[in-house]
C-alpha cells in the first residue's frame, strides 16, 4: 500500500485572486475512479470529456479547490489509466480489490493519507463532471479534524463530501461493498454539516454514455 508522507504545510500560501481557498492545514484530496463502468461500457476514468480524461478532470478539479495531497484510486485498466492520464503531482493507488466495490477504493484511499498530515478529506467521484473546484473549496473551508461534510443540492445531498481525520476509521470499517461513507454519514447525521452548492456544481453522475444520434 502507498502512504503519503507529510511535505510543508500550506501556511500562509498566498493564492491568486480566484485560484481557491488560502488554508493553514492540508485538506487532502480523494478521487475514486477505480471502477469497471461496465454499464458505460469501460472505465469511467478513461472516458474523454471536452478534451479531458475524467480522471484528469477529478484530479485538477481537487487541486484547484485547495486539497493536497492529491491521491486517484484506480483500479479496473489501472495501467491503461496510468499510462494515458496527465495526473501532475497526484499520487495514484491501485486498489487490487476495486472489484469489491467502492467501498474498498475508499478504504485504499484513506489508508495511502494516514501519514499524510492531512487535517481531513474531500472525496470526489471521476464519473461526476459538473462538480467544480468552487464546490470543492466550500467543504475545504469548513475541515476540521473532526469535521463531517456534504455538499447540499436543495433538499438533496450529495457530492464533494468531506471527512475529517478523526472520521477515517470509522468511516473505512463501514465502507464495505458498493458503499462508501453513506453508512457512516447516516450514524453521524447530527454532526453533519450540509454545505449549500447548487449554485455552483451539480453532483448528476455519467451513468450511461449519450444515446447516439442517428
């Protein structure tokens, strides 16, 4: 298993106006594009969007929020993935059990941050493009250790999540099968904290590919 191992703190980093939030601890920053896509029709990561790679979209996305360290869970064509990918300083981690499900990318993830130092996580999923760095910089304002966050769609909510360190394991003993933090999140719902973002993201996943026009 990879570990990340902690660099210098983003103290005081000074940000162009509009490149994301100034931050004095790490939030990290989890893709989970491990996935077969079998109802796409191959991996989600390897799905080419406006000139982007799914995963290379997630990545930057993450990035541009304000997470480091950066890591990208593969799993299904993870050589494919790492050979076709521009992920700059994200640090990709072969999940040997994706086939499991979501759950154990989650579980790979946050094992390869133990030693990263990061305060929290922000979890991202490769087959939701219309989440954006805005949204991904409102649940990075609130991390704290024991911080628990989603972002809120309406009524309704959903993705970018955010787990605070103290979280992780809990979180990675309930995430078994195609779950991922939805167990622990619901156990926890008073500690939750529902960030408004639908006026800046949408969380709709690429379930299928687009029915082809004739």
């Amino acid at each position: 298993m990879t570990h990340l191992a902690p660099d210098e703190p983003r103290a005081h980093r000074q940000e162009p106006s509009g490149a994301g939030p100034v931050t004095t601890e790490r939030v990290a920053g989890l893709v989970l594009a491990a996935g077969a896509g079998r109802r796409y029709g191959g991996p989600k990561a390897l799905v080419r969007l406006d000139g982007r790679l799914l995963v290379e979209r997630a990545v930057q996305v993450a990035r541009a929020g304000g997470c480091g360290p950066v890591v990208a869970v593969l799993g299904a064509a993870a050589p494919t993935v790492r050979s076709r990918a521009e992920l700059g300083d994200a640090v990709p981690v072969e999940n040997p059990e994706w086939a499991t499900g979501m759950g154990s990318s989650l579980r790979a993830g946050l094992a390869a941050l133990r030693d990263s130092g990061a305060v929290a996580v922000v979890v991202l999923l490769v087959d939701m493009p219309g989440i954006t760095a805005e949204a991904v910089s409102r649940l990075v304002e609130i991390a704290e250790p024991d911080a628990l966050g989603m972002a809120g769609y309406g009524a309704r909510r959903g993705h970018p999540v955010l787990l605070g360190r103290a979280h992780w394991p809990g979180v990675a003993e309930l995430a078994v099968g195609d779950v991922g933090a939805r167990r622990y999140l619901r156990r926890h719902e008073a500690r939750l904290s529902v960030v408004p973002c639908d006026d800046v993201a949408d969380d709709a996943d690429l379930d299928v590919p687009p029915a082809t026009v004739p």
